[in-house]
C-alpha cells in the first residue's frame, strides 16, 4: 500500500522556518558563555614561520588567546594534513590558516586578528599549471576511484587512418564554490566531550576526522547538521573551521563560534581545480566516431593529492573502437583542490561536448545527430548494457521542445538588428551511485510515527523527499510521518554528495518502514498500545551485494544565445534541459535543483573565474564583488523538463541523483551557441569580450 506521497509536488517542511529566519544554521545556536573565534591566514606563498608577535592582539579588551602552532593542543597526524591545523611552523601555501584569535566579541576577534604580528622565512614556489609542467606525473587513481588512463584497441593507429580528424586543447580556470553560509561551526568541550554544530554535506565523516585528530572514540564526538546554507561538494567531508573551532574551544575551555569569512573560501577549504584537456576525435565520413582520446592535465597541493576525474566522463559517452583517457597531475604550492558539483563530469563534459561540436562542423552533420548516430549499446568501458540509458530520448524531446529543426546550421545566419543569434547543444551524463545507510522507523503510542537517519539536507529539499518515501513505505499519511536528520547520534548515513544521497538514504528509510511494518504485523493489536515499536535496518549488506552494473542519469541541454555584434557582449535567451534520472520523489525540489545546476553552469561558461597572482599563488578576486557570478538578471528564461524513466536495477526508490547532472554539459551548450553565433570557437572559459572581439571581427 502506498499513499501516493512519492511523485506530488511538496514544499519543503523547514520551508517556513527558513523564509522567518527561526531555522538555525551553524554559528545560530544559543550557547552559554560563547566566545568568537577569528582565523589568521599566512601571507607567504611557502617557507616557515620565524615568529608571533600576539601581544598587540592580546592587550586587546576582549581578546582571550592567539592560538597557533607554538601553543595549539596537539592533533594526531592523520591522513589528512590538510586538517592537522596549528601544529608546525611550516606554511605551504598563501591563504593557509595559521592561527585563530578568540576573543568574548566578533568585533575584538577580527581586531585581534590584525594585530597579530608574523614573521616567515619564505622560500620559492611554483604555483602556475602548465601543459610542460616539469612536474607533472601519473596519479595512482582518480577522484574517487577510478582507473588514472584506460585504453582499448589502437588509437595512434585509429585516429591516423580516419578521413575526418579533430584536435583541440580546451582549458577551464579555477573555480570556487560560494554557498550563501561559508564553512562555520560553534564547537565546545563537556567533560571530555566534542559537540560540534557544523555546517558540512555530512556528519558522520565529520565526526571520524575529529575524533581522529583529537584522539577520541567516535562516540566521544557529536556533530549536529541541522540545516546547512548550500555546500555544493565543498562541505563533503572535515575542513578547518571545524578543526580551527575544535582547537581553539579546547584552548580557552569555552564554546567557540568561528565562521570563515567569503575571502577565506577562496582556497583552504577547497576549489575546483584548473584544467588542460586535449580531446581527439576522428570519424569517418558519415560521423561515425572511430577514435576517442582525452587526456587531462589538473593540479593539486604539496600537502595532499587530489586528482580530479576530469577524462572518466569520455569513456562511456560515446562509441568508438579506440579508445584512450590519461590523467596527469603537478604538484603545485596552492590549496588542495577539492569536490565542486559534478567534480571531473562538470569540466570534462565541457571539453568532451565542444569537442563534438566542433567534429559535428568538420563532418556536416547536424550535431544533434551525431550524438545519436554515436550513441553506444553497451557500456564501452564494461561491455555491459545499461541498467537504462535514454540520451537519445532526452535529445530527440528536448529537440521538439526547443524547435531544433527550425535551425539553420551555418554559423553567423541569424541576426536580430545588432544581435547574432546562435543555437547550441550539449549531452550529459553522471553516474547513479548508492551507498550503504542506516535507518530507524517507530510507531508511536498515538498513531504516529518517528523516521531518524543522519542524512543531510544541504538546501536540496532532501528531509521533505525522505518524508514523502516514509510515508508510502509505511502506507500511512504523510502528515502522520516526522523526520529527524543531520545528526551524528542518529543512525549513520554518507555524504550529501556524488548524486547519492537520496538513492542512498530511501533505501534505508525504505527497508526500515518494511521492517517496522513487519514488527507492527506481530504486535498484538497491530500497533503500540502504552510504548513504543522501532525497527532499524542497515543496507550494507544488499547495497554491497548489488551487481555492477553501468547505471547513469542522462541529459541534453538546448541553449540560445545573442551576441552583441560591436560590442561581443552575450545574453543568454533560454535554456532548455531534458533529463533521464529515474523516478522523481518531489517535482518541485527536483525541478529548482535541475535549473540550480543548469545556471551553476551558465555561471561557469559565462562569468565564473579565479584569476591567479602568479607571485603570490593567491587569487585576487576572492570576494564576489570580483569573482563574478550569474544572477537573476542573467537568466532570462530557463526550464527543465524529465522522462518518465522506469529503471529496474538501481534501489526501491527507483531514483538517480539529480543534484550534478544539471550541471554537466551546459557550459558547453552555451559555448557551442556561441559559436553557431558568431563563428568564434571558445576553447578557455570563462567567454569574455576580449576573446571574441580579439578572434574575429563579429560585425
């Protein structure tokens, strides 16, 4: 029995409690004697710190303590150096955070951090990534797992023999992410207790780092996630506000607040790295795609080696008898690059999809077709047929609905006064993950029931989809349904990340109210009388015994653009999304996080760029009057539309992640637009004026 909550249209539960301002975020909490914390970042690019001077900060009214690496409590080395905070004089990079002021006000904190005086002995650096980086080697694997290179049949000898052949080098900068509440905590100790309030895509790998680094068992450290202002995968796992605070509280023996300010996301707590792809295509002369090859350049830190996934996307795409994807990385002395929504797919698709386009030029063919007369039927790197695989569907629908046959192909055909009008189109794809989850479902004495799982709502409308598949799971009212979630006491989820957690976490939920109506089947009088009734499930087992099976969620992304034929200046005039990702729980949160991603990635095409200093490897527009964003104004009409997919083979939801897909490909849509425009091909993002004036005289 259901009650056909799952499919209908919701408001966010917290929905009202977030517009009034009672929904508290991280640094929100009332807690007795807090004191505010203030992190103090290095000013050199590499070398040691000499000296710190913090009596100025100290004779300070208000000030507590400079804490720093020569009287910080002692972390245990862990894995992740980025997080063993305060504990060595070295600096690795400018931005590191090097000390935190504490003080009894946020106004005495901030003053206190400025009188802080420091000395460094500073030494070279390198931070610039280029293609002939001496530096460069071969990663063990790539962000999370996956395989560095892969090859199949020949393609030297494939791309050599093809009649049509492409080779181009595309570059992408880097890229930060901005959630509305930056990276904050509120941190005390109870009798040799952590309790952190944290603003994180995850608390359960919250609460492993900090009792690791302190030393503690996992049931000595609890973080509460509550409500999380927007992470977009830069929250996914400890970074140092919570660390900074942790230590910091420790050092004073008082609750600390520290909330980083917009300035300092720009690099300790992660970015998206830059990249240097080269994509290959060759094809014969009816577009068929006989060899692939898309090698990727990225950079991460001295301290920790992240190496995004940037070519993985090319390797189930399209079908080709040859095939190769390489990934190679530098060490540089910079901040560690870190998730940012569809790490790897975002910037590998941008490069994979323009490439396309640009065979789709050189072969004739209509670049929507293409895609269709490439697509493969099975799986190129497994040789396994798809759970379900609609790119195609998604194509030929977003096609009708955006009136693709009206098109006319050449570039430059379409002027409105002073305007170049253009047409582009881009596939994608993500994978559609699941990951083991825990569960509790609880009848209650009057009628109710109680679902608690730590899974987090970082703004995607998470709670409410959990609280509409409980409460079919459990064939009752919606209204009869609580959720509890974001908290480490609960029973343990993953991350918010990677386009799995609802997958993930309906399947515990799920299989909890199953097992909860079993229980109630055997409780005389089918329920609680003067008690209660729980069932707690774990989907570790069945989710490890789930066989690998190829399984994404696809798109196809139809954009139009107009350009200013003096002046360069582009207005982006509709954007058209069609997706493939299961069954969808809530259509109004699924359809905001499908057009959020989709503007992510006008964003990206458009305005989005960290514009390095190469003598201090710190980017000089880290605040968002320079580090330009799209806005409202920029999208001008954006929709997003979904098939009704039946996939058999991925969870009891019957879902795919949605959260990055609308993301992956659209950077490359509007570029290709661009183009058909104005028949300048931009191959480095952001499009700025300078690169379409500077190319061709678009008049």
């Amino acid at each position: 029995m259901t009650t056909g909550a799952v499919g209908r249209a919701y408001s966010r539960l917290e929905g009202r409690e977030k517009v009034t301002g009672t929904a508290r975020y991280a640094v929100e909490y009332p807690v007795d004697g807090v004191t505010y914390g203030w992190a103090v970042p290095a000013a050199v690019v590499r070398g040691r710190i000499t000296r710190v001077d913090a009596a100025p900060a100290l004779a300070l009214p208000g000030v507590l303590a400079v804490v720093h690496h020569g009287n910080a409590p002692r972390l245990a080395p862990g894995p992740e150096r980025d997080l063993w905070l305060l504990q060595e004089p070295a600096v690795h990079y400018r931005g590191q955070l090097i000390a935190v002021v504490v003080a009894t006000s946020l106004e005495a904190a901030r003053e206190g951090a400025r009188l802080v005086r420091i000395d460094y002995d500073a030494g070279p650096h390198s931070t610039v990534l280029t293609a002939e980086h001496p530096g460069l080697y071969r990663p063990d694997q790539v962000n999370p797992s996956y395989p560095t290179d892969t090859a199949e049949g020949d393609f030297d000898a494939g791309y050599a023999a093809a009649p049509v052949r492409m080779d181009a080098t595309y570059r992408t900068p880097a890229y930060h992410n901005n959630p509305m509440e930056p990276h904050a905590t509120t941190a005390q100790w109870r009798d040799g207790r952590l309790l952190v309030h944290d603003s994180n895509q995850g608390a359960a790998p919250v609460q492993a780092a900090l009792a690791e680094l302190f030393e503690l068992p996992r049931e000595s450290v609890r973080v509460i996630t509550e409500h999380v202002g927007g992470g977009f995968g830069g929250k996914g796992y400890a970074k140092a506000a919570v660390v900074l605070a942790a230590l910091a509280a420790r050092q004073v023996d008082r609750p600390v607040r520290l909330a980083l300010t917009r300035q300092q996301v720009f690099g300790p707590v992660g970015y998206r790295t830059p990249t240097i792809q080269r994509v290959r295509l060759a094809a014969d002369t009816d577009g068929r795609i006989t060899a692939i090859c898309h090698d990727a350049i990225s950079q991460t830190s001295t301290l920790r080696e992240f190496a995004e996934q940037t070519a993985v996307y090319t390797r189930s795409m399209y079908a080709a008898p040859h095939r190769r994807t390489t990934h190679r990385l530098v060490r540089l002395d910079v901040p560690t690059p870190f998730w940012m929504r569809a790490p790897g797919e975002c910037p590998g698709a941008y490069a994979l999809e323009s490439a396309m386009d640009e065979l789709a030029t050189a072969v004739g063919i209509d670049p929507v077709e293409l895609r269709i007369r490439n697509d493969p039927a099975v799986d190129p790197e497994l040789g396994r047929a798809f759970t379900s695989r609609n790119l195609v569907a998604c194509l030929r629908e977003g096609a009708r609905r955006f009136g693709w046959a009206e098109r006319d192909p050449a570039p430059r055909a379409r002027r409105d006064g002073r305007w170049l009008v253009g047409t582009g189109v881009a596939g994608a794809s993500y994978p559609a993950r699941a990951r083991a989850a825990a569960a509790t479902a609880t009848a209650r004495p009057d009628g109710g029931f109680l679902v608690r799982i730590d899974a987090t709502d970082i703004g995607t409308g998470a709670r409410t989809a959990l609280w509409q598949v409980a409460a079919d799971a459990l064939g009752v009212p919606p209204d009869r349904v609580d959720i509890q979630i974001g908290d480490s006491d609960l029973p343990p989820a993953g991350v918010a990340g990677g386009s799995m957690g609802t997958a993930s976490w309906t399947w515990a939920v799920i299989r909890a109210c199953e097992a909860l109506r079993e229980k109630l089947r055997h409780t005389p009088g089918g329920g609680p009388s003067d008690g209660e009734v729980t069932a707690e499930v774990s989907t570790a087992d069945e989710v490890r015994e789930q066989p690998a099976l190829p399984r994404y969620a696809y798109g196809a992304h139809f954009v139009e653009v107009r350009v200013d034929a003096d002046t360069g200046e582009v207005r982006v005039n509709r954007m058209l999304g069609v997706f493939a990702a299961g069954r969808v729980v809530n259509p109004t949160t699924a359809r905001s996080q499908l057009i959020g991603g989709m503007t992510m990635g006008l964003s990206m095409a458009m305005h989005e760029e960290g514009v390095l200093d190469e003598r201090y490897g710190d980017w000089v527009n880290h605040d968002l009057a320079t580090y330009h964003i799209t806005g409202c104004a920029d999208v001008e009409r954006i929709e997003a539309h979904w098939l009704d997919e039946q996939d058999g083979e991925l969870n009891p939801a019957g879902v795919k992640g949605i959260g990055e897909i609308g993301i992956v490909g659209s950077a490359a849509a509007i570029t290709n637009a661009v183009h058909h425009a104005t028949g300048v091909r931009i191959r480095d993002l952001p499009i700025r004026l300078d690169k379409l004036i500077g190319l061709s005289p678009l008049a």
